[in-house]
C-alpha cells in the first residue's frame, strides 16, 4: 500500500474525528539514514532522521499538515502566523494545498528575502510591521483571537501532536527505541513533541523502551541552559537562533524525565558538524540540523557513551534551505585550467596533495 | 519493514550481484502526490511524482547510486563528471557516502557558484577549464578512459538502470500504469528510463497496461521538435537547457512506441506552471520540472484528453535548489505597515482586494 501522509497512516494517535480532512502533501516517511562512517569512528549506531526530506524541507510540515487540517475541520479560511523561516513555507505550502488564505507577519527589519521567497511561491501573503519579531506574534494573537483567523504559530497545539509522529517514525524503521535521541533545540517543540511521541507509543507497546533525550542549544541562544532569556540571541544556526523558547518547560520536563539534557553547542562545532554530516555522509542538512550532531560529538568527547548506543540524530531541515552558509563554506574558488587533459590531471594531483 | 534504498528495494531488476555495495542514502520512495486542485479544474486524475524529495534533491540520485555502486564493485577510487547542476551535486553525495573523490569539471565561463556550492559541501573537487561544456566532457570521457576514474556522466549505462526505478515506484504507488506519463525532456535520459522501466514492470506482470511517454522541451532547447542539435541553447529551465541530447534516440523511441510524443513549451508556460504547482497545490519544484506540468496544459488546450485520464507529471527537481528563479517570480516587496492590529487588519484587506 502506498503511503498515504501523516494524518491517515498515524490518525489513530492524533486529534482525527469524521471531520478532520485527511489533508496531505506525503509529508513524513522521511528516511532513516544510518550513517556508515562517523558510527564506525565514534564506536555507535548512529542514524540521521531526516526531516530535510520533508515536502517543504522541514520538520515544521509535520505540525503544520495537522495545525491546517484542523482550522478546516473548525471552518476557517484563513491562518496566519509570524515567521521569517520555515514555519511560513510550511504554512503557505499547506494553506495553498487546502485553498486557504494563509497571512505571514515579519519584522521589517532584516527582512531576508531568500527565506520568505519560497513562502511567496506558494501564495502567502506578506506583511511587514514595523517592528520586530515579539511584535508581529502579539500582533498575530490580538487579530486571531479576534478574527475567524487561524493561528499557526507554536502555540497552537496541534503543531505538537503532528510532530511527535516523527517519533513513531524513528521507532517503526529502526525497530525499537533508540538508546539516546539527539535534537536541536530552539523553540523547544520539537524536543517536547519527539519526547511525546515516544511515551505514548511506549504505552500503546509499540516500543519497549523509552530514549534518552539530549537536546542542544546555540551557544548565542542558549536560554534554558543558562536559565534565563536571551535577550539578543545570535547564531549562524538561524532556526534555533530564539532567546525565549515557547515550550521551555516541557523541553526541560523531556530531558529530565526521560534522564537526557539541554546542553550547548558552538557556532564553530555547529560548522564543524555541518561539513562532516555532508562530506563524510552525503547527507546536507540546514546549519540549525547540525547542532545534534554536533552535540553527540561533544557528549562523545566528553565520555557520555560507553559505546555501542543506538543514537539518532535529528536533522530538521534541508541544506538547500540556507544556500549562504553553504557559500561562505566551501572554498569557492575552483582551480581554473587550460582545457587538455593533462592540466586537468595535473590539477587533480594538485587537490589531492592539497587534501582538498 | 523500513525502507532500505532503491538498490536494496529493486535488485532483481537491476545489475546487481554479490559484489555490488548496498549503497543508500535512501534515494527513491518519493512521493506521489495526487494535485486535488488542478485535476478537478482539468477534469484529470493528476499526479505529481515529485522526485524533489531524493536525498540531494534531484530524480539524478537514482542512476547515481547504482553508477557509484557499480564504481565501488568494479575497485575505482575515483569518479568523475562534467556537470554545474544536479549530476554533480549527486556524483559528490555518494563519493561522500561511499569514501570515494569526485571530481567535477566545469566550463570556466558562466559558473554559478550558486548551483556549485552543494557538490563542493559534500567534497567534490571542482575544477574549471578554459573552454565550453563539451569541451569539459570529452576531456572527462578522455580522461576516464586512460586511468582508473570512473564516468559518471550520462553515457555511464548504469544511471538509467537506477533511474527506470522510478516508474517501479509509480506503478506501485498508483496500483497501475497511469494512463499518461508527462516528463520533462533535456538529455532525454529520464524519459527514455520511465520507458524502460514500464516496459520491465510490464513484462514482469506488474502492470497490465503501458502509459503514453509525453516528453516537453522547453521552446528554447528543442533539439528533437526541430530535428536537429541547437547550438545555443536558451531556457530559463536551466536543468533542460540541453541542444544535443544524449539520449535523442531512445527518447523518440521511448515517444512513439507508447503513442505518446516529444512537444515542446516556452518559457511563459513553464513559469505560469511553476507558479500554479506552487500557489495551487502546494509543491515547490526546480522550473525545469514544471515543463511537464505546463506540457499537460498545453495538451489540454489542444484537445487531446477525454476527460478522467489518469497522467503522472514528473517533477524532477526540488525548487530549493534555484531559489533565484523563485525571488524574481514573486512580487517580492512586501507591504510595510505601523505595528498596530488595525494597520495589519486594513493590510489584510488590501491584499484580499488586490488578489495578490
């Protein structure tokens, strides 16, 4: 049987009654790719969940498929959110999908407009306020809760529940539960979600055991770790750059219930992380993506493991997200030479005592 | 049973015996998304194939695993192609993933960094040659011809092998062959490798029925519509922008063994379908991919559909990939407003009214 999407293949864990459209854009079913290389260098088990895989190239699919099925369910025509990310691809994705209105609020400062293009392309609505990020999503609250609006933002619950089928995901290809779930933790949903999805498919016995969870914050974003909000967050990891985590608590309850933690990763281990997943994996995940793996190496520097762990890590989102980073990576500047072939061969003895 | 790659899922319909690598990075188990929206406007049973979801965001990941399987079998160290697009991006994951070099030879001219950053992320060595594309090529096929560096360009056979898994994966998806089977055509190996793999499905008793193969160059490109190579090339598809096919010959097969046949669309059209996948359905794919979907208008246009056909439209690539295109597509300055729920409200309205 094909694959019928997230709602339908997992509707008897979600909030699905006769009225819930079985809205989808076969979202899910990302792959669980185990990687070959770093598991036999770091003495583990190590899988990549690949969320990049998603159809708008990000985890936020999940939530986003289950938040829009239920704002048809309730009758809206219209959703709205404040977001410069992932969040509002998602949303426009799923609102164009449905023929919903979808509205998409950002700060006018910054705008960077690679990021929203691919909301645009799907038809959202952009409107620029001046004013910045925790403006728009007040903004966002009054006019939904106002207005025959459906709020998409975090806040609506059941982002939540359509992300912790990833958790169902990783149980049902890898067989059981792993020993240790890596994630980048920013907004702290989706840590809170995995940690959800795993407890409720462990009662229904679908899984033996439950994971640890180990999240990891930026270091410039590193408010639960340091217990207090940050109130100018930076990072290169754009998707978990947030100073205030809306689902804080719940972040801390899944470490600490299920004997994990939030710890912190730097920009530079973050890069480091991001180079290897790809060149050693073949595996290009968002720089944000990285930050789980880039945790796991430090845990293994650290002496967490005592080897063998069944770990996975969580990749949010795709490389092709963030073109940029990609750039401002790699050596940009290929070897240019004359067209014969032994300058050709002669450049590639040159790479190759480079070490390129 | 989780998925295990497409070597793994189809080898007894592939070159594959005890020596070849299960190599994956979990290419293939795309989704076939059924296009609600326009199949009802077009009194069609419309499907998208949307290959955009292979791990390096290309239908290319599919005949790159089985060419660098067979690479790895057959004791080479090295692959190598000429490519600035989505063949290198390929060639380098699997290195990658596999422990191999690539190296990717590009025409100095005209390099777009852009397009060239993902290959080199996951670790292809780039070099540029003073001279044009085909220059590039014969230089590659000479090389690899010489020393232990294996072809992975198109002339390698083994890329359509692992490219005809696709129409595996639409029988199987679909429950049958779909009534038409609409794709994109610039080299013209993909068309040729649905082919293929239809007829195989077929002889093998997978599929009672055969599709009509309709092909569509773009305006600019349309070396087989004219009859001959053109020799510059011009389409804002640029993954199709291809005067002298490789595969010419077995794609006009592929045409008229199936009653079906090689149009052509220009590039308004393939814009117009670019948007409407995106804004009417909700799927991002490179414009190029949208060559089939605009093909289908067209032959809607001219009468050729009953009505209630079954058409499966390939859309090959993952539109992250050229998010430039995306950027000058949308109207891309945003309405700027004061941070006020009544200014947002009354932006709101405006928009509706306008029917951006």
């Amino acid at each position: 049987m094909s694959y019928q999407g997230l709602i339908q293949t997992y509707k008897s864990y979600l909030p699905v009654n006769e009225k819930t459209p079985l809205l989808t854009l076969k979202e899910g079913n990302t792959p669980l790719i185990r990687a070959e290389n770093l598991s036999e260098e770091l003495g583990l088990d190590l899988y990549f969940k690949y969320e990049g895989l998603n159809p708008t190239g990000s985890f936020k699919d999940r939530g986003m498929v289950m938040a829009v099925a239920k704002a048809i369910e309730e009758g809206s025509r219209t959703i709205m959110c404040a977001s410069t990310g992932n969040t509002s691809a998602a949303a426009a994705a799923y609102a164009a999908r449905a023929g919903l209105n979808c509205i998409v609020l950002i700060p006018n400062n910054n705008i960077a407009l690679g990021k929203l293009a691919q909301a645009m392309i799907y038809g959202a609505k952009v409107i620029a306020i001046e004013g910045n990020f925790d403006r728009a999503l007040e903004i966002v609250r009054e006019i939904t809760a106002k207005h025959p609006i459906t709020l998409v933002n975090s806040v609506n619950p059941y982002r939540i529940e359509g992300q912790k089928t990833a958790a169902f995901e990783v149980v049902d290809q890898l067989g059981k539960a792993p020993d240790v779930l890596a994630i980048p933790v920013g907004n702290a949903g989706n840590i809170s979600a995995y940690w959800k999805g795993f407890k409720e498919y462990h009662e229904a016995g679908k899984a033996s055991s439950l994971p640890k969870m180990v999240g990891f914050e930026a270091e410039g974003a590193m408010a639960i770790v340091k217990g207090e909000p940050i109130l100018e967050p930076e990072t290169i990891a754009t998707a978990i750059r947030i100073g205030n985590p809306a689902s804080w608590k719940t972040a801390v309850a899944a470490a600490e219930e299920s004997g994990g933690q939030i710890n912190y990763v730097t920009d530079d281990e973050i890069l480091t992380a991001y180079r290897m997943i790809a060149s050693r994996e073949g595996v290009f995940a968002e720089p944000a993506s990285a930050a789980s793996v880039a945790g796991v190496l430090k845990l293994k520097r650290e002496g967490y493991f005592k080897g063998g762990e069944s770990v996975v890590c969580v990749l949010t989102g795709n490389g092709l997200k963030d073109p940029n980073v990609a750039l401002k990576t790699v050596n940009a500047d290929p070897l240019i030479v004359p067209d014969t072939e032994a300058a050709v061969m002669e450049a590639i003895g040159k790479l190759e005592e480079a070490g390129v």
